[in-house]
C-alpha cells in the first residue's frame, strides 16, 4: 500500500502536533482546533496518563481521525512481540549466517530526534544478526527483503519506515569474520499476522531462504 491511499502520517511531535503559527486576526479554523486537542492529548500521555480514544468533534472532523488517535497515543504503544519459536535457528544466506533474533509489530516508528511515522496498518520490525563465514569478502544485499503471508501476498520493505528507523544500508560488502545487526521493516495489515507469515531473503542463487515466523 503506498504512503498516499494509507494516508501515512509523517509527524515531528512538536511541531506536527502543535501546528503552524496563524495570524491572530483570523478565527481559529477546524484543523488548528483538532491539532490542539492532540495536543493536549500528547501532553497528557507524557504526563503518565493512558492513551484515550480521540474526541468526537476530532474523529468527525479529522480527515485522518484514526492515524491522530494513533498518533498522539504513540509515545505510550508497546510494541507486541512476535518471536516465533526457534528464532534462534541459524540459517544460510550465501555465505553469510543470519539469525531472527526479535520481531515484533507496533502502530508508530521513531527515528533520530523527534520525528515518527504512523500507520493504520501494522509495521513489522524484524532484527537480525548476519556474519560473513566465507572465507573472503562478500557482498550481502537484503534489499529485496519481503514478508509473504498464508496468501501468498508478498510485503516488500517499507522504505519510508526503512530510511527513518531501519538500517539504512542493506546492499554492502564484508570482510570476512564481519558481525553486525540488521532492522528490516515491512508493513502489513493486521489480518497478515498469522500461520504462514513467512519471511524472505534473497540469495544470489534461484533459491531464496525462508524464514517461517507465525
């Protein structure tokens, strides 16, 4: 689904969610109304308080009533764990060992300082640990990395979520003995949460290497 029919929410906390300066002779219009109830929402949750529905007169309103909600109610998301058992299980990608070390799927990404990104959908955050085991330099490139569900629906990298809270290079060489960690970010929605949810990785053989994660 692209950012524009999901209508993704590309928010910078204070600045988003407190809205532009308008000229004081003109009335207050609906979007500065609604942007200050976020906020207050905002200021409410950072103060301990439990994320609540938006106000009525915001989900009326609001042309993205739901991604607000989601939206001011990020800083307190808990991310669901989605482990699979086995996680731990090695496999082979060229000459490269990976393991699944955590997955999980939240509403809402933070990046470096304040901005975030949120979805009506699901982001699914899978950490792996790769080591190049060959005996020489190697290219690895998990770029083409994608999630496929029971249905055979395939789920590429989210890039936008990948560039804000992923690991910005996936296609690059190592020297051999190389140890490093890498997040790849897909979004689906929620009914893709389930048996058969699969991840893939591209080899540079036909064959790529599945990971089964539900």
């Amino acid at each position: 689904m692209s950012p524009s029919a999901r209508g993704l929410a590309v928010l910078l906390c204070s600045v988003a969610l407190l809205g532009g300066c308008k000229k004081e002779e003109e009335p207050a219009s609906v979007e500065d109304r609604t942007l200050e109830k976020l906020r207050q929402e905002v200021d409410r949750v950072n103060k301990g308080g439990a994320a609540s529905a938006p106000p009525a007169a915001v989900a009326e309103t609001h042309p993205n009533a739901q991604l607000a909600e989601l939206a001011a109610g990020h800083e307190a998301e808990s991310a669901r764990n989605l482990t699979p058992p086995g996680a731990n299980d090695t496999v082979h990608v060229d000459t490269f060992a990976v393991k699944l070390t955590e997955l999980e799927s939240l509403h809402s990404l933070r990046g470096s300082g304040k901005l975030s990104l949120t979805t009506s959908d699901l982001f699914v955050r899978a950490k792996l640990i790769a080591q190049n085991v060959g005996p020489k330099r190697a290219p690895l490139a998990l770029s083409g990395a994608k999630l496929v569900d029971a249905a055979n629906k395939e789920y590429p990298l989210a890039q936008d979520a990948q560039t804000l809270a992923g690991t910005r290079t996936l296609d690059r060489t190592w020297d051999t003995e190389e140890r490093d960690s890498l997040v790849l970010l897909f979004e689906v929605p929620p009914s893709a949460l389930g048996p058969g949810l699969t991840l893939v990785l591209p080899t540079s053989g036909s064959a790529p290497v599945r990971i089964p994660l539900q």
